[in-house]
C-alpha cells in the first residue's frame, strides 16, 4: 500500500493558520505529481537516488548512504542499514521496512535536517521489547519495533513540534510525540497519533 498526502478539512467554526494552509498546499502539490512523497520530491529535484545519515545514540556508530539509486533499493546499503538499526540490547538483527527509510528521507529533504537522524530506537526483539514493557507502561506489546516498522528519533536543530506535524500530515503512519524527552516516534504501522 503506498501512502499518500491528505489533509482533512478543518472542523466547523474553526479556521487553519495561512502559514498551515500553505504548508499543507505544498504537500499535497508535491505528492499528487506521483503515489509517494520520497517520489514526488526525487521527481521535482530531478534527484535519481536517495540518502540518509544515521547516529545511533546508544552504539556510537554513524552511517551515511545511498539506499536506493534509480528506483531501486541497494542490497548492501539496507544490510548496513538494518545493522545500525538494530537492537543493541541483543545485538539482534532485523531488516528495516524500506518506507520507513522513505519516510525519514522525505522528512528530510521538507525539513532540511543539518545532521543525522539521531536514533534512539529502531528494531527491538520480542524480548527487549518485553522487558522495556515491564520497566515502562506506555511500551506497546505488539510494537511496531518488532516488526522493523518504527523508529524513536531526534532531531537536533530543528523544532520538535513542527517535525511532528509534518510527519502527521504525511499520513504515512503512526507519529508519537514525547518532548519532555527530545523525540519522536515515526512507523509505517496505521496511521494514528499520540
């Protein structure tokens, strides 16, 4: 299923910023040109690959690739990719949803981040999950971690709370906030908000 850019009409009585409205117009004007945002930014930047920048807070380990060059995906630069991403309590590997890479690209390119996504979280076992599930209520049991569907990320440089109305406006999956820790939650699961 690709995901796509909608936006629902504001409720009744209620009126939407010009700054918003304008926002939201240029999502909806890039990705109608095609079915995926990534696509539609690759498109009209004339852009034939895609790449992105990794720091993995808890490992120290840093990754700049290319992931996917002429419409397609680069084997070796996903194996790199799942590798960072993994769960380094177990040190268990897992191959990360590609729109989940798709995603954080396009936020990128909209936000014009200035460093690495500096990740928190990416792929958790069934047992980290487990057990941060036990030392942590809000930890879900069927998380998208442990499908290599999600990633909890900051963004250094850029605000918070507008990365998670972009991200939200994509439509492209579940978006959690936590600003009391500097991060947000991104996954290509249903699309929801929390």
């Amino acid at each position: 299923m690709t995901p796509s850019v909608q936006s629902a009409p504001p409720p009744a009585n209620h009126s939407i910023s010009r700054r918003r409205f304008l926002h939201m117009g240029a999502l909806a004007a890039a990705a109608s040109c095609v079915s995926s945002p990534a696509l539609a930014l690759d498109r009209t930047t004339q852009k034939f690959e895609r790449s992105l920048d990794f720091y993995n807070m808890n490992t120290g380990e840093s990754l700049s690739t290319v992931y996917w060059i002429k419409g397609k995906y680069v084997p070796l630069s996903l194996r790199d990719i799942n590798y960072v991403l993994r769960d380094h309590h177990s040190d268990q590997v897992k191959p990360i949803d590609p729109q989940l890479l798709d995603l954080l690209y396009t936020i990128d390119k909209i936000v014009g981040l200035r460093d690495s996504f500096h990740v928190l979280s990416a792929y958790r076992s069934p047992a980290t999950n487990a057990w941060l599930r036990n030392a942590h209520p809000g930890v879900a049991e069927h998380s998208m971690h442990i499908e290599g569907k999600a990633v909890d990320v900051r963004f250094f440089g850029r605000d918070l709370s507008m990365v998670r109305r972009l991200a939200t406006d994509l439509q492209w999956g579940g978006v959690g906030y936590y600003p009391w820790s500097n991060f947000v939650h991104l996954d290509t699961g249903p699309v929801r908000t929390w």
